[in-house]
C-alpha cells in the first residue's frame, strides 16, 4: 500500500468520509491527494509526501482547495493537511510559518496520524473522536483553552470508569469494561477486582477473530467495543466480563450503551457480543433480539448518559440466560453461542 493509500485510510479511521485523489494532476483533473468530510461537515484537502527532502508548492495546494470550490466538489471553508512520511518536518513547517497560507494549512507525520486514530479507537465516547478530528483543523492558540478541552476529553475517556455496587442492590451494574482502560473491575465487600488489560484484549482479540468467521468478513477495529467489515455492512459491539465468583447469582456483568445501538442500526448485520473471560465460548446475540428486551432492562444515568444493564446467569436448564428483570423468562443464550477455538 502506497503512502496515499495508508493516510486516506488513516482518515476513514477517524471517521472522516474520505475521496482518494489521483495524487498526480492531469490537464482536466485537479491532482489532490484526498478530501477527508468530517461528521461536523467540516472539509479537509490533504497533501501527502513520503518526504520532506524537495520544496512543497503551498500555491499549489491553495490552488486545489480553490479548483475544489470552483467546481462545487467541496463547499464552505475548507483547511488544508499536509502529511509528511517521516517526522523530521522542519523545513516543511518553516515554509508554511513564513506563508500567506499560515492560518489554512496544518502539518503532521505519518506517526502522529497513527496515533490519533489508536487513541480514538482505544475510545468509546464520540466526544473524543470529534475532539481528535479538531485537532487536525487550523486552530489559534493564544487562548489554550480549545487545546486543553481536547486533551481533557481524551484523557478522561481513557480512565477508568467504576461505579460502586451497593451490597443489597443488583440492579446497579459493577462496571462498563469497555470504559476502563484498566479492565474490568467491581467492588465486591470493600474490594475492587480487576481484570489485567493485558487479559482483556487477548479475549477480544479470540472475539473478533471468532466473529469475523462467523459473518464471512474480517472486522475493523472502529473503537474499542465497535468493530464493522471494511463495507461497513457488518458490524458488532463487543464487551466483556470476568466471572465475579463472590456474587455467584449475578456472575457476570456488562452495560449497553445509545451509542452503540446506534451504530448497530446503521448495518443489516448487527451483534452484540458478549464474552466471557473463564469461557472458550461468547454470546452474540442479533441486535433485533436486544432492542426487543431493551425497554425491560433496568438502566442508569450518570452525567456520561444514559446505559442498560446486562446480567448473565446460570439458568434452569443448565445453561446461561440474560436476565430481564421486567418479564417472567429470561433470555435463553444457547442459540446465541459462538465458540471462540477454531
């Protein structure tokens, strides 16, 4: 894959609708490298040298965003990126200090687009994406309060996030796993249990693979529960629980969130998928199944909104069942089950 190619999809990851350039103008074509639309419907030109070693044309880039415009390919007012194969980036950056275009035209490398799009798929708030996506916009810093906004979101979404369990009331969840960065934890008598992240991505890991069989597409990885086919046409929500051995009765505990319904509705094959850390086998469970029990869950609101809970127990019949506390039956998982060992 060429270096044009690795930075588009770099945009794709970061939830940018991305057009490939021709890379190369012609008479009759404008020889832009992408145009990245954000969700917040801003529009980005991106330019991108495997090098820095050569003079770049900042005209000549300014002369696509306005070609663009003429055209109607593009509306409103478009920044341009500049992404450099390597960070060595001095010389770049000088020349666009010293320009007319200084306030249009962004700079970054190759490995610091990298890790934007590792930081926001090791995410689950879309306020972190959307930050992250701010970021490659020219922004004026004298003020910093726009530059710490961005930097306490992400670094808030990557904390651990653990609400405390009343000892007498099952209807509060333990924890979100895929909120907490340090895995999976509960406060169990005056004792928080964690799960090694280490653990937790390795399950994940046997998750996706086990899925990306069970729908014929390998899954991409878009945050870090959400995971859709390269079409978008397949997608999962996946989370995980250890087995909490001193509340046998409600062994394992998950969340669901809006927004991974969301992001489920969008595609005609949608799961969720529910692990477990002590078994070779998850659950994944078709989201039609879930919507119908969604209304007879109980659920909590915090100031990061609103969530279901989900509880796994061992049922009548031997086998595990999604309690749903609003109904007489519980869910039956067997038909759901997807074996992770090839």
């Amino acid at each position: 894959m060429i270096l044009q190619d690795l930075v588009n999809e770099l945009g794709r990851r970061l939830d940018y609708k991305v057009t490939n350039g021709r890379y190369q103008g012609t008479v009759n074509a404008v020889g832009f490298d992408g145009i990245w639309l954000s969700p917040e419907k801003g529009a980005i030109i991106t330019e991108i040298k495997t090098t820095d070693a050569y003079r770049i044309s900042l005209d000549t880039i300014a002369g696509y965003r306005h070609k663009l415009l003429e055209a109607g390919t593009i509306s409103g007012d478009p920044s341009m990126l500049i992404v450099v194969g390597r960070q060595d980036t001095g010389e770049v950056e000088a020349q666009i200090r010293g320009s007319r275009h200084a306030w249009d035209i962004r700079l970054i490398s190759a490995e610091a687009l990298i890790k934007l799009v590792k930081l926001k798929e090791n995410s689950d708030d879309p306020e972190t994406g959307r930050k992250i996506r701010s970021v490659l916009s020219p922004l004026e810093y004298t003020r910093l309060d726009r530059l710490v906004d961005v930097m306490f979101t992400t670094a808030t979404d990557a904390a651990p996030v653990v609400v405390d369990l009343d000892a007498d009331d099952v209807s509060q969840p333990l924890i979100s796993e895929s909120n907490a960065t340090i895995g999976a934890a509960a406060k169990i008598s005056g004792t928080w249990e964690f799960t090694e992240p280490a653990l937790l991505q390795n399950k994940r890991d046997q998750i996706i693979k086990a899925m990306s069989r069970n729908v014929g597409a390998p899954l991409i990885k878009k945050s870090r529960a959400l995971f859709w086919s390269a079409d978008h046409s397949k997608r999962i929500a996946c989370t995980i629980s250890k087995r909490y051995l001193k509340r046998a009765s409600y062994p394992y505990w998950y969340a669901f969130h809006p927004q991974w319904e969301e992001f489920l509705e969008e595609s005609g094959t949608a799961y969720l998928v529910l692990g477990c850390m002590d078994l070779s086998q998850a659950f994944a469970i078709p989201l039609n199944i879930i919507q119908e029990v969604l209304p007879d869950l109980n659920t909590t609101e915090t100031e990061r909104g609103k969530y279901w809970h989900l509880h796994i127990v061992e049922g009548t019949k031997g086998g595990l069942e999604m309690v749903i506390p609003k109904r007489d039956t519980n869910l039956e998982l067997s038909p759901y089950v997807v074996d992770l060992l090839p």
